[in-house]
C-alpha cells in the first residue's frame, strides 16, 4: 500500500490550522502543523511533507520569509509551497512569496474545498510525474479569492 501523502499547515489561528487539519486529514492525508515560521522549517525538515500550505502574517518569521528559506534549502526546495493569506494581492509580503517561489497565491477567506482541490491538484501523481520542478507552476492563470 502506497504511503499517505503529507501536508504541513502553517498557520498561526491554531482554530484555522485545526479546522484545515480536520478537512485535509478526511480527505485522506497525513498531516503535520506549525504555527510560527521558524516551526515551519523545523516541521519540513522533520516531517518532508509533499506539500505546504503557507500563511504570511506568522510570528518569529513571516512566511514569505520562510518560504524563501524553504526554496534556499536543497531538501525542500521542490516541495510545493501554498501561499494562503488575508494580505492585499499588492502586498509586499505577497510580492516576496511569489519571488521565493511559491507555487500558488490563495486570498482569504479561502473555502475549504478549495484546499482540498489544490491538495489533489499537487499531490496527484500526474502532477509529479509531468513537473518534476514545481515551479513551472508558479503562477496558474488564476488566483484564487472568495471575492
């Protein structure tokens, strides 16, 4: 039996983080959490997710920042990074995760379901099969925002 796929949230609202837990964990995959941005890269290296959905506004270190030392690192570097943030699209924070690489920008409030067609979309094995390099996907055409 193939392993589960593993997800890191990281988010500082631990009610966010545990709700996007809850969902994602239904959904089927494993999942390990972090609430600050040096956590965050602890997390990653510990637990080598198969992708990560990130929040900006963390304390210790934001997540633009941490994002950037994710992709900096050869052990994470390939690991898809999820932006999820209640920052404006013009944001100088959203600016530096888009530059650190991250894969996809979503704009909070951000529906659940959402999240679970991004997981599928990253984890699927069509995905690392034709995108060995994940940042061919940076930008899709669409951003994602409940608006």
């Amino acid at each position: 039996m193939a392993s589960k796929k593993r997800i890191l949230i990281v988010e500082d609202n631990s009610e966010s983080r545990e709700l996007l837990a809850l969902i994602l964990r239904r959904s089927g995959y494993d999942i390990a959490e972090a609430a600050t941005g040096l956590d965050a890269i602890d997390q990653a290296h510990a637990t080598r997710p198969d992708l990560i959905i990130m929040d900006l506004g963390l304390p210790e270190m934001t997540g633009d920042e941490a994002t950037a030392r994710l992709k900096a690192d050869s052990s994470t570097r390939d690991i898809p990074v999820i932006v999820n943030t209640a920052f404006h699209r013009e944001s100088s924070l959203v600016g530096r995760a888009i530059a650190a690489g991250a894969a996809e920008i979503l704009y909070k409030p951000t529906p659940l379901k959402v999240f679970e067609e991004v997981a599928r979309r990253y984890l699927s094995s069509d995905h690392m099969l034709n995108s060995p390099d994940t940042n061919s996907f940076r930008f899709p055409d669409r951003m994602v925002s409940a608006s």
